[in-house]
C-alpha cells in the first residue's frame, strides 16, 4: 500500500483496473489478457507502467499506452509514467487462459503453445487448429499472415467459415 | 567507441527501413490480397524493426552531440549518401520474383545476423535482436516457400526467378564483407563479425535453391559500396518519395 495523491493504492488494484484497457486491434482482449503488461511500479508520486510490444512495428502500442493513462487519469492519479521495454521478448505463452476463452468465443483461434511454429521449416505440416465455429480440426492455413501482424489465415474444410488463428509466437 | 556504435546502428536501422519502404510499395498493388497482407505485413515488421534501432541512434547521438536526433530526423532528414544500407534492400521491386528473391536473400542474412546478435553486450542492441528473430523466422520461411514456388513452378515462374536471380546476386558478397564500423562492433562485442554468417547463410540459400530446381551463379562481378554511402541511383529515387512530406513541410504532423 502507499500514498499517492491522497489515495491508499496497492499494485494490485492497478492491475485489476489495467483489465478494463482493450487492445485496439483484438477489442475482445485486455492488456492484462494478452500479458503485454509486464509490471506496475508505485513510488511515492507516480505510478510506472511497463509495457512489452507484441511485434516490432505494433501500430496499436500509441493508443494502448494512452488508454493506459487515461484510465489512470479518471481515477485521480497525476503523474503516470509509462515505460515500454522489448526483453524479454513477448511470447503468446504469456496470454492468460481466460484471454484464450474470450478469443475463440469471439471467433478467433487462439494460439496453441509456441514451440510448434518458430522454425524455419518449409512447408511443414502444423498441428491442426480448431474451427472456433464448429472446433472441427479438418482446417487448412491459408496465410501465414493476417489482418493484423499477430494473425494468420485459415480455412475451415469442415463448415467452410474463414476465420483467424492468433500465432504462436 | 560512440560514433561507431552510432554508426553500425543506423546500418542496422538503415537495411530495415529501406527493405520495409520497398516492400510497403506493394501495398495495394500485391498479387493476390493475401500475399499483398503477407508482403504488408513483412513491411511493417521491418519498419517497426528499423524505429527500434533508430530510437536508440537517436537516444545516444543526444547524449553525445548538440545536434538533437529522433527517429524521425534519422529517417526523413537524411541524404542517401549518409544512409548505411546494403545495395540489396534499395533495388526496385520489379516483378513479384525479385520481389521474393530480394527478401529471401536478406531474410536469410537477418536469421543468422540476429541469433549472433543474441549475443551483444550491448543491453538495447541484445533486446531488439532477441525480438526481431521471430519475426524474420516467419519472413524467411515464407520467402523460402515462395523461391521453390517459382523456381520448380512453371515456365514463366522459372524465367522470372532466373533473371531476378541475375539482377540480384551481385549484391549479396557486400553483406559478409566487413566494413570499418562493423569491424569495430565485432571487436567491441557488441556487433557481429559478419564474415562468419556466409558459411550457414550459403548453406541455407544452397538448400532452397536445390529444392527450387535453381543453381548458385559462378563468376559474379560483386558490387558494393552501401554501406559506406556510396548507392546505386535507386536510393535516391526512394528517398525522393519516401522524405517528401518532411522535406516540403518541415516538421508537419498527422
């Protein structure tokens, strides 16, 4: 617990409001969901955000860090200080398990452990991914590459449906 | 010992820029839309690779100079002769095989040149090394795919890789040889000796180009000079574009 501006705030109750911060670019997920937030620091007149990019060129980091402070702005704190750092690098093994549930509830494929897909083998067969329409795992991908830079294309041989698969990475 | 970290910085942040610009020219203009979104996207991962290292130029030309440095002044203030990059990365796109050719060749380089940089003793060039690698695994492998496509494809497939091939060998020598500020990098610890990377880098591109049906071209007449500012007219074209808006309007905003 301390002191900052006339308020008693722990760590912890940062952390639980950081949960109502959205990625920009995958709404469905918080900051904390996708475990970019990687500490909260409180000194006696400033609360530090450090925060991990998911890809190097990640267009939403902008916004997120100003979501971030708004947030903290509208419950009273002044000076936030938000500090982006890349090592270690993020990884999708950091993404809670809630964070995979609201994923594939929102139609979205979420990321199986990451060990299958960083190598640099060539036309390798993947482990299947499940339909997040009808979790058939008869799917097909498309692309390594989607509609944001986290994302890969794939098909589903067995409903048909398009749909995104959130990488391994 | 700072200038020549300064240096090999801006050459890192240089080849990824310039690769990263090339690359964003396709957008929109990609052969089918999912491989415009995978060339987009291998853009975007470039230019993000390119502000991380530009930031950290930035950041230590501040604490050295009174002449202040952003990432910004570094990529739109510059003259070609100043950029560090290799020959490779500022060719024109010109089909979808060079294309392809061009990020196949420098993705190999980068794989190799990052897991080295793994190695750094420097804190930030570590960091950005440790991050880029992951995503040049996903460039490397897609570019792979895409040589063997072309290369065992069909005819006209096979007649463009091998003219891209022509247009493009005499540009890969420049990235193993050794310029000053790379010397001193390797020495220092914080770089990378880049004449150790030819051995894996040739194995990997002999594997592809096996796969692809193509061979390695003999008897080629090596150009370089990029990285010590000296660059094919290509360069200047790019940047002509590409540095518009803050040559015209100083200093605007969006």
């Amino acid at each position: 617990m301390k002191m900052i501006n006339d308020q008693t705030i722990s760590t912890k109750e940062i952390w639980k409001l950081l949960e109502n911060v959205n990625d920009p670019e995958v709404p469905v997920l918080s900051v904390i969901d996708l475990g970019i937030v990687r500490d909260v620091k409180i000194t006696d007149d400033e609360i530090e955000i450090i925060i991990t990019p998911t890809y190097s060129g990640c267009p939403a980091m902008d916004v997120i860090s100003m979501n971030i402070k708004m947030i903290l702005l509208e419950h009273g704190f002044k000076k936030i200080k938000i500090t982006s750092i890349l090592s270690p690098a993020w990884t999708t093994d950091w993404m809670s398990e809630h964070g995979k549930e609201k994923l594939k509830a929102f139609g979205i494929a979420p990321p199986t452990t990451k060990q299958q897909v960083c190598h640099t083998e060539l036309f390798h067969e993947e482990e299947a991914i499940q339909c997040p329409h009808c979790n058939s795992y008869n799917t097909k991908l498309v692309s390594q590459f989607g509609s944001t830079a986290c994302k890969a294309l794939y098909v589903c041989e067995n409903c048909k449906e398009p749909f995104d698969y959130f990488k391994c990475h | 010992m700072k200038n020549q970290l300064i240096n090999y910085t801006l050459h890192l942040a240089d080849n990824s820029l310039i690769l990263g610009h090339r690359n964003s020219e396709w957008t929109g203009h990609g052969p089918i839309l999912e491989q415009d979104i995978a060339i987009s996207n291998i853009a975007l991962d470039l230019i993000g690779q390119a502000r991380n290292f530009y930031q950290y130029a930035a950041k230590l030309i501040n604490e050295s100079t009174d002449q202040p440095a952003t990432e910004d002044t570094l990529a739109y203030l510059r003259d070609a002769n100043d950029f560090k990059n290799f020959l490779l990365v500022e060719q024109p796109n010109g089909d979808w095989a060079k294309t392809i050719l061009r990020q196949f060749l420098f993705s190999a380089y980068q794989f190799y040149l990052y897991q080295q940089l793994n190695n750094s003793n420097d804190e930030t060039l570590f960091a950005i090394a440790e991050k880029s690698l992951k995503e040049v695994v996903y460039h490397l492998r897609w570019s792979s795919e895409w040589v063997i496509r072309l290369g065992d494809g069909t005819e006209e497939s096979r007649t463009r890789m091998l003219k891209a091939i022509d247009d493009l060998w005499m540009f890969t020598e420049e990235m193993f040889e050794p310029f000053s500020y790379e010397k001193i990098a390797a020495s220092e610890k914080y770089g990378v000796d880049v004449s150790l990377l030819k051995n894996g880098w040739m194995k990997k591109v002999r594997d592809v180009f096996d796969e692809a049906t193509l061979s390695i071209p003999k008897n080629v007449l090596m150009q370089k000079g990029g990285k010590e500012g000296n660059h094919t007219e290509h360069l200047e074209h790019l940047l002509n574009e590409m540095q518009f808006l803050q040559r015209t309007y100083p200093n605007s905003e969006w």
